[in-house]
C-alpha cells in the first residue's frame, strides 16, 4: 500500500524510526506512520525549509526566506508541533515570528544556511559565505571551521554535508570535496565531471554524484562504476540494498541504476525525492502523490 498522498507542493521527504516526515515548499510538515498513513500536518514556520534532519525523533530545521532575509534554526518537537503564525506576521518582525511552533530551542541566524547534515548527537552546517559549525542537540555550538574559497578566492557553493570516517565530508558544486575535523581542514580528491554538481546521495554503493547537465555518476572507492544520463534534473536519490542498486527521482522519470545498466520508467509529473518504507522503494511527485518503483 503507498502512503497517504500529500497534502501540500512537497520538497523532501526523511525517514524515522516510526514512519517519514514530509516536507513542502512553504515550510509544511507531515507525518506519517510506519505504515505510511497521515499522523498530522502542520505548517511550525511559514517559510520554505532549506535544511533538515532527524535527531532522535525531533526535526532539526533550517528556514530561510530571501526577501524578507529572515533564517531561523531549530529543534522541532513533532509531538508538540502545531501550525505557527503567518508569513505577514513574520514580514511585521513580531515577538511571535521568532520561533517556529513547538520548538525545543530556536536561533535566528545572521547568514544564510546553505547545507546541513545531522549525524549521531550533532549537526553540521554550513553558512554562507564560508561558516561551518558543529552544534549539538541541545543547539549549542561544540566548534567552528572555516571552508577554504576556491582558486579564484570566491566562496565555493556547498551542494553536500555527511560524516565518514570521523570527518564532515563536504562537496562543493565545483567538485571539490573537503573534510573537516576541529583540529584541521583537508581538501580530497575532487569528484569525476568536470560540470557542476548539484546533487550528491550516499549508501552501502558507495555515492551518487550527479551534475548539471543530468549526468548520474554512480562512483565506489574512487572509482566510477558507470554512468546515466538522464532526461532532466533529479529530485532525490536513494541506495536500495535489495536491489544492489540506486533509485533515482528524476524528471518526468523514475530509474534504477545497477552495475550491469540502468532503467528507466515515466511518470506523469515531476519527482521531488524517494525513500524507503516498509521494505518498498517509493517516490514522490511534485502533485503529492507516491507511486513504488517496479520490482
């Protein structure tokens, strides 16, 4: 059985350990149970969501809104969380507009959050221009980097945030991959195109790293295991353990990527992410609606 359709326009989509939190465009939030049926939807902050994560069964939030250049970071309690006040009232900069609903702590950010990756106890983000900081689940910083500009002394656009091997391991849209630790800032081989990357998934396979010009490079210890084109930019992507293979959200598609090829399948809109639920590999459309990708 697929989930219950959404609501609202989504934009991601994150697993927990009793079902998925889905995500819209204009900071919406829904809940779903392990068996993909709607627990609650609720709108915490009217402003889209640029960044998040789970933290033991709490949603860790970026919002960030260019025009009125308001950025909020918080600790949502699900339980508690219930639709916040409205984007006019956080225009009129009130008292109110501070916090999303049901927060467990909140902070107003000075620059924009641009990647976020949490891992274990803490959160990782990325701020720009070249801020990279290290909190923890109580929203207090443990410590702080800088993430070294490019060769033409510009900031680098940070596409990707995880943790390896004791490391905050970012990419950049460039290519450039930099790991960082509290005591140092190493740069690492850089990924396998020479075009824009602008989106990086991680699993047991290894990474996904895809480009601008919708080029899915599907790379393991370094090495490229094959590649796909596709017909247009990717929404999410996802390592299935079942198959051996990526699942891809793609434009107007969905595909798998396995070692001995690929394959493709239409879909009427546009995919925004896919995930794993009760053992079936699912995607979701720009409409709300899931639909299982095939055996």
């Amino acid at each position: 059985m697929l989930p219950s359709a959404c609501p609202f326009s989504p934009r991601r989509v994150l697993s927990t350990d009793v079902g998925l939190v889905v995500l819209g465009t204009d900071g919406e939030v829904q809940q779903l149970n392990i068996d993909g049926r709607e627990v609650a939807v609720h709108r915490p902050y009217p402003l889209p969501i640029v960044g998040a994560g789970m933290l033991e069964g709490d949603l860790i939030a970026a919002w960030m809104d260019h025009e009125l250049r308001v950025a909020r970071l918080a600790r949502l309690d699900l339980s508690e969380t219930n639709d916040g006040v409205e984007r006019a009232v956080v225009r009129q900069d009130t008292v109110l507009a501070t916090h999303p609903i049901g927060h467990r702590w909140s902070h107003a950010l000075d620059a924009e959050p641009v990647s976020m990756f949490v891992h274990g106890p803490n959160v990782a983000m990325a701020l720009w221009p070249d801020g990279f900081y290290v909190i923890d689940g109580d929203g207090l910083e443990r410590w702080r980097s800088t993430v070294p500009r490019g060769k033409d002394g510009r900031p680098r656009m940070i596409v990707n945030t995880t943790f390896d091997e004791g490391r905050w391991i970012l990419t950049t849209r460039d290519g450039s991959r930099i790991a960082i630790t509290e005591t140092e800032v190493v740069e690492l081989e850089p990924e396998c195109t020479d075009d824009p990357v602008v989106l990086v998934a991680h699993g047991g396979g290894g990474r996904l790293v895809v480009s601008s010009n919708h080029v899915a490079s599907w790379v393991k210890n370094g090495t490229t295991v094959l590649q796909a084109t596709l017909s247009g930019p990717v929404g999410g992507a996802s390592w299935d353990p079942c198959r051996s293979a990526w699942c891809i959200a793609g434009w107007r598609e969905r595909v798998v990527l396995r070692k001995d090829g690929f394959e493709r399948w239409p879909s009427e809109d546009v995919n925004v992410d896919v995930v794993n639920i009760s053992g079936s590999v699912v995607s979701l459309d720009n409409r709300g609606r899931w639909a299982e990708f095939p055996a």
